[in-house]
C-alpha cells in the first residue's frame, strides 16, 4: 500500500519535473539569408514577426554553418557534429545514416515527444521522431505532397509555408499534455523558385530594391569566384522563365517546363489569377526589348520582388506560430529558435544561391526567444555554428551531452545577461558538392573574428585570406600579399588545431 502512494508520488513529481523541462520549438526555413530580415538592421524588406523575437529575445549577429548547402547543413544540426562525422557531405549522392545518433534519438530516450513537420530533405525516412509528415524531396509551393509516417501521400491543399504551420499547431494541440516535446518545423520557403503565395501576387511591385554596391564584381584574384555558375546574369545560370518568370506559352528554355509543371499544381481558379498576373508582366518585358546591364537589372528586380513574396508569408506564419504558443500559455516555457539552413545571396557578388564560405552564405539568420531562466536579451556577437543546436537543446533539457558531439552548448551564453569571458575564437567550414549544380568548387577553412582564409581544392589549389575589418564585402583576396605572412601563418596553424580537434581525415 505504502508503496503504491509512493510511487505515485514518485510519478506526480516525474510529470511534474517533466512539464518544468522547457519545450523547444525549432523554426527552420530554407535559404532565407540576414540580409532579407529587418531585425539585421540592413534589409530592404520587413519581417516584423521574426523582428519579434528578437526584441523578446536574443539575435545571433555571427551564426555559421559548418557546409552551406541544405542536406549536409540539416545533418549537422541533427547530429552537432561536422559533415566528415555525420557522413553527409552533399546533396547529390548523400543519403542520411539515420542509425546514427542523433538530436530527436536523445531528446525521445529523454522523456521528450519529437515531431517532424516539413522540409526533411535527407534521403533516408526520418528516425528518432514520434511523428513526422515531411514534404518530397525539396517540396513544392503550390498544394504540396507530403510523405506521413505510414509511408502514405497526400496532395495538401494551400500555400506551403501555411501549410506546414497548420500541421505544425495541429501536431501541439494533439500532442501528449504530460510530456515536454521538441518540434521541428522546416519550410521549404525561401527555396528556389521563389513561387508567391496568390494574396501577395502584387506585393513589393513598386518596390525599386538597390543593387549591393558589389553587383558588379569581376572576382579578380578569386578563381574559384569566376568559376561559379550561379550569376544572375548569366542566362544559363538564372534562367529568365524559371528564376525570373517571364514566360509566354510557346516559350521555352533549360528549365521552362519545370516552372511550368510547379505551377500547374494551383486549381484552375488560382492558376487563371497567376498567368493572368504574370502574362501581363511577361509582356511588359517583351516590348520592351532590355538587354546588357538593363537586361541584368530587370533581372535583379524580379528574383528580389519575388523571393520578398515568399519571405512575407514565411514572417506571417512565424507570427502565427508563436501567437499560437502564446495564446496556449507554452511560450514561457518555450526556447522558440527561428533559424535557417543557411544564407543566400540577394545580388552581393552578382549572385543568387549559397554554397561559398563567403559571409552571406556562411552565415544563417539565428533569433531565439528564451524560455523562463536563461537571461540574456538583445545581440549576442559571440561565433556560433549549426553544430552548436544540438548540444544546446540538450543541456536545455537536462540531458547529458554525448562526448562524440562536436557542438558547443549555447547554454552558457544564454544564461547571464552578460556572456561568458571565454568563448571560441575560430570556426571550422567545409563544403564539397563538386562538380555539381552552380559549380562552386570544394572548399575548407577557418574564420576568426577578424580573418577568413580558405583553401579551394579538388580541380584546383587556390587560397583566399581576407580581413573582414577592413573588406567585410571580401573583395581583395589578400592571401600571399606582402605583410600578410605573420598572419597566414598563425591562421594556418589554428585551422590545423581545428581540423585536428574535429578529426578532419587528412586529403
Ligand atoms: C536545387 C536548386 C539549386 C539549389 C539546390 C540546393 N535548383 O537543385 O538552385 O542550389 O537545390 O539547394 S532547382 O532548379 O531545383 O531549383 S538546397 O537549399 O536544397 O541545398
Ligand atoms: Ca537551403
């Protein structure tokens, strides 16, 4: 008898602790870049949901990822370890080891619900999730399928990004009351082809975006720069019908009946309302016969218009999310992470796409809303990396950190209002999908807070060294130049000290 009072004592103070134990709600949308998110101070758009949780809580100024590229960026953040460690290096012929260790593996063997809903993007069928309902491959915008956990598909009904956050809230509101739970939400938003949700067909068509000051780089001194095949001028690069969507039946181009067929997924109605929108602007461009660096610049105003689209309804549903957590009372409780699976270029360079460790690609937009306890607020400077969310998540929950995971826990500098004396000086990059769609070639390196240099291998053997002081846009690649000596080697010998505490294979 007494035993039985006992153990159910013992069990009130377990659902107890359990409901104390924060919920984490982990946003992640796919190539939305800092500089197309207000709370970053220079974007020519607004998001002021995102925005919110900065203001509530903390903004990452110097948040990396260890590979620039979706797959390999998502298995770090699964695993906290680098790509060479969790075996997933690229998207072409990577297929995720979900036998591995990982995040949702632990949080669930920790008393934590998992969910999946999303973008998922690994090949392999998710493990460690209690639930999941994922999108095929990178989705679609328009009534995108999804793949449930029975291994059914569904043609959904709606615009991706709402989509997902119903399931998302549909998936909380259903979920077990007794136990803490970590959420993964992944929008395909803002991915190529930039498809617009249809109430913001005409959204941002009077907005004049200005050209970065480095539109017009030539990439002297950067080989593998002028090597790339991701130029929006080029027009095999970004191709006028798929990335920019001037289009008129009968046209056609590399990549003409792919857009086509994504649209094609709207019901006729919507269909009728999109060509109807974009014929008119497609004819509009037609007469008047642009060419040269008109030519690259009309070009410029469609992929921004259009990816400021897609952004905006990606803002609306991170408010919608975290409205919902607030109205349910989980938001104290709650470490609610908005992030990114890396950065993208919005014209820096001449550029669309991601890939190089320059600074747009190699950092990803990282706002966390914290949950009752850890103190600080506002921008945090220190250099954090997708292979520190694991470990993070992790101490938030009590659970003790495997010794093999490569991350930092966050925790540390999220605790005080102040952030800790000593924290890491340098972060270890690598990205080796080549040859490959955009050709950016195989890279590794090292970025301190003031210097980057990178290694370019495989085809080639060029270094890049910048000081990001005085050339934050990384226009003059300094590497071999006279002075620079003192300091290649001292970075040299950290990025060593780095790929031996990594356990970097030897090339
Ligand atoms: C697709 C895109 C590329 C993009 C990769 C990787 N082409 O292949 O532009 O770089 O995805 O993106 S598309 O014609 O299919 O749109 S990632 O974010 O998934 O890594
Ligand atoms: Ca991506």
């Amino acid at each position: 008898m007494k035993r039985t009072s006992l153990s159910i004592i013992s069990l009130t103070t377990l659902v107890a602790q359990a409901q104390q134990r924060p919920n984490i709600v982990y946003i992640m949308s796919d190539d939305h870049t800092a500089q197309m998110l207000s709370a970053y101070g220079n974007s020519p758009i607004q998001t002021p949901n995102m925005d919110r949780i900065a203001q509530e809580g903390v903004i990452f100024h110097r948040s990396f990822v260890a590979n620039s590229l979706s797959g390999p960026s998502r298995a770090c953040m699964l695993t906290g370890k680098h790509s060479h460690k969790n075996g997933f290096t690229n998207n072409e012929h990577g297929i995720f080891d979900g036998s591995q260790q990982t995040l949702p593996k632990l949080m669930r063997q920790a008393g934590y619900q998992t969910a999946l809903i999303g973008k998922w993007h690994l090949v392999s069928e998710p493990t460690g999730f209690d639930y999941y309902d994922i999108l095929v491959g990178q989705g679609e915008y328009y009534n995108p399928t999804f793949i449930h956990q029975d291994g059914t598909r569904t043609r959904e009904v709606g615009y991706c990004t709402n989509v997902i956050t119903d399931k998302a809230i549909d998936w909380i509101e259903h979920r077990d009351q007794d136990k803490p739970f970590i959420l993964f939400v992944h929008h395909k938003a803002c991915h190529r082809d930039w498809l617009p949700e249809m109430k913001y067909l005409r959204e941002f068509e009077n907005t004049e975006f200005s050209l970065p000051t480095n539109f017009w780089d030539k990439w002297e001194n950067r080989v593998a720069a002028q090597q790339q095949e991701m130029t929006i001028a080029s027009p095999h690069d970004m191709d006028i019908i798929y990335d920019t969507k001037m289009y008129l039946p009968g046209d056609s181009s590399r990549l003409s009946s792919s857009y086509v067929s994504l649209v094609d997924r709207l019901d006729e109605k919507r269909k009728k309302e999109y060509w109807t929108f974009y014929d008119s602007l497609s004819c509009d461009f037609k007469r008047r016969h642009l060419s040269d660096k008109k030519l690259v610049e009309y070009k410029f105003q469609r992929y921004m218009r259009d990816y400021a689209k897609v952004t905006k309804s990606l803002d609306d549903n991170v408010g919608r999310l975290m409205e919902y957590l607030r109205r349910a009372g989980l938001l104290d409780n709650t470490l609610l992470v908005y992030t990114s699976d890396q950065g993208f270029y919005m014209g820096e360079h001449g550029w669309f796409d991601k890939r190089f460790m320059y600074e747009e690609s190699l950092n990803t937009p990282l706002l966390m809303r914290l949950p009752k306890g850890l103190k600080r607020r506002g921008v945090v400077n220190e250099m954090v990396q997708n292979i520190d969310y694991a470990p993070t998540f992790l101490d938030l929950a009590g659970v003790p950190i495997p010794q093999d995971i490569q991350g930092e826990s966050l925790v540390p500098l999220l605790r005080e209002e102040q952030g800790p004396k000593k924290w890491r000086d340098a972060i270890y990059y690598h990205f080796y999908e080549f040859p490959a769609e955009h050709m950016v070639k195989r890279h590794y390196g090292i970025r301190t807070d003031r210097y980057k240099l990178i290694h370019f291998y495989n085809d080639i053997d060029t270094w890049e060294l910048y000081d990001l002081q005085s050339d934050p846009q990384e226009m003059h690649n300094i590497f071999g130049q006279e002075g620079t000596e003192k300091i290649t080697r001292q970075l040299l010998k950290r990025l060593h000290k780095l790929e031996k505490q990594y356990d970097v294979p030897s090339m």
